[in-house]
C-alpha cells in the first residue's frame, strides 16, 4: 500500500533559508521554496528522538549517525567497523542487487527508520528511500511571498555612556576610544582604496600602475590591524513573508502500518517545534501544516482519502481524523524491531 500525504505548510513568521553559494533565498521558477532535504532532514530526526524515547536505548557513534544521515563514509568523521569491511572486500564478486533487495526487506522488518529514509555511504549496503517528499514551494505572487528582514543593534557605550559607566572598569572607554578611532581610520582607508583602484584603470603608463598598486598593498596592510567592530551591524536578509503557503507533496511507497504510524509520530514531534531554517533566535521559521492523508492499495486501484492532520504552529500539538488518527495513536511493537547498524548487518549474514 502506498500512503500520500498532500497539503502545504503555512509560514506564520518570516522563514529563512540559505543554500551553498546561493545569495539569499532559493527560488524555483523565481518562487521561493523550503528544500525537501529540510523537510526529510526534520522528519528522520524526530523519528530518531522517537525512536530513542519510546525504547530508552541511547546511541553509540555509530548508530546515532546511521538513523540521523544514514551512515558514516569512511573519509567522514566516523569509519565503518572491521567487519564491514571485510565483508565489503569479500562480496566484490557477490551480486549487489541481490544484495541490496535482501537488506531492504530486513530493514522493513526490524528497522523501519532506515526502510523509509534509506542509508548510503559506511552502511552495509546502501538502501533507497521509501518516502518521497518534494520541495514546499511557495504559492503567490512572487513580489508578496518574499519580504526583507533588517534587524538592528544598539551600541550602548554610545547611546548610553551614564549607564554604562557603571557596568565597566576604568580602563573601558580608554579602549573604546582606540577602537572606535581605528574604525574611523578604516573606514578612510577603504575609501582611500576605491580611489585609487579607479585610478589604476586611469594609469597613462605601466609605472603609474604599479606605484598606485604600492599604494594600495600599504593600505592593506593597515586594514589588517583588525579593530574589534564595536558597532557589530546585524547585516539584513531575505525571507519568505508571513502568510505564504508552501504547497508540499509526499509519498511512501509499499509502506507498512509500523511505517505509518512511526511517521505519524515524526509529524506529533514536528507540530510540537515546528520551525524550520535559519534565524531561529529572531523567532523565525514557524510553520502551521495542514495535509489530507490517501492511499493506495495497487496500480490501477483508486486512490482513497483516508483522513486529514495538521497543527496549529501555537498549539504544540498534532490533529487528525480517520484512519490518519488511527496511525498516530497505533501502538508501536518495538520487541520485534532493533534500530541498530549491527542488528541490520547481521540479519542478511
């Protein structure tokens, strides 16, 4: 049976993200959107605390990194164990295909967690996700669903010296005067520097050229005396305005009741700290969701709304309806199940 979860998420305060050399938010088709390696990200690690809670088994390295990103590669911070590694070097000619099906059906019998997300590099073999969950896309005009955050900080030495006379030693203001007259100089010299860069797309000869670039070299070495920036500007940034609804889709395929319900219980810790992306400090990132749950039992067969779920991102907890409250309060057997990377290397033995 294949279960699909179709809804959105809605930003209740501005929501932040940053991508590797990605200046300010990502878009798709100029719309912003929350990747879905946030979304799974979250998900797995709520499944994880689960996981943890309802057994009372803490993690080692190994396991803690194996149900959190699905494994370790051996060039990571961790390496796999001896044994893998034999039995890596000693199954080359094995068939890996074979391989892979005999520890996917392992894994939906005793680890439920890496059946769904799937484990990759420094596993015993790498296992594909079940659960697909696309990008949150915003929906809206593009020009409304994007505003610009410009936070603000207060130099008291500055705005309230009578104040902060009595907080500081002696010697406070002595050194607040040097930094604050270094920050002057720096300031100059980097003016002093725009100029002259212009004045070397000006040069009339190679000499002049060089001696305006003498020039420059000295300035940088003055700048590199680094003051302390008493000011400490928080600089601004981009975010997907209050209000925006992020239309997400997801799909587990052939999943399992114990599957099910252990991703219900991922969505209850989600809707108790639903926050998402950077800033979290400035209260960013909450989100409210709101999803109609189907399923379908084979191809060709109808698809089925079984129920709905969502949270309110204030009210700290998780609703559903139906079959989708079924799930989530579905007592989960954990006798039958061992989330550990061992357990799972030694069931294929």
């Amino acid at each position: 049976m294949d279960i699909i979860i179709n809804g959105h998420l809605k930003t209740e305060t501005p929501l932040t993200y940053t991508a590797p050399n990605l200046e300010g938010l990502p878009t798709i088709g100029g719309q912003p959107y929350l990747p879905s390696s946030a979304i799974r990200g979250k998900l797995r690690r709520h499944m994880r605390d689960y996981i943890v809670d309802a057994t009372g088994k803490k993690l080692n390295f190994l396991d803690f990194y194996f149900l959190s990103v699905g494994g370790l590669n051996n060039e990571g911070k961790g390496k796999a164990s001896k044994e893998s590694k034999e039995e890596e070097e000693n199954s080359a000619g094995e068939n890996l295909e074979s391989q892979a099906i005999d520890y996917a059906m392992a894994a939906q019998k005793i680890n439920p967690l890496i059946s769904i997300f799937g484990c990759g590099p420094g596993s015993p073999v790498a296992i594909a996700s079940k659960l697909i969950v696309s990008h949150a896309i915003a929906v809206g005009d593009p020009l409304k669903v994007k505003c610009r955050i410009e936070p603000c900080r207060t130099d008291d030495a500055r705005v309230s010296p009578a104040e902060t006379y009595e907080l500081v030693s002696e010697d406070f203001f002595e050194e607040y005067h040097r930094q604050s007259t270094l920050q002057r100089r720096g300031s100059e010299l980097k003016k002093q520097k725009d100029d002259l860069h212009k004045r070397i797309k000006k040069a009339s000869s190679a000499e002049e050229a060089q001696a305006i670039r003498e020039e420059i070299k000295k300035i940088d070495e003055e700048l590199n005396k680094k003051p302390v920036s008493i000011s400490n500007p928080a600089l601004g940034y981009d975010a997907i305005a209050p209000g925006t609804n992020l239309a997400v889709f997801m799909r587990m395929q052939r999943a399992s009741d114990v599957e099910i319900a252990l991703l219900m219980k991922a969505f209850e810790r989600l809707a108790f700290n639903p926050v998402f992306g950077g800033r979290k400090a400035a209260g960013n990132g909450l989100v409210s969701g709101e999803f109609v749950v189907s399923t379908c039992e084979r191809p060709g067969q109808p698809i089925k709304n079984v129920g709905t779920f969502g949270w309110d991102a204030f009210s700290l907890s998780l609703t559903a309806t139906e079959k989708a409250k079924e799930w989530l309060e579905k007592p989960i057997d954990f006798g039958v199940l061992d989330f550990s990377y061992e357990a799972l290397r030694k069931a294929v033995k």
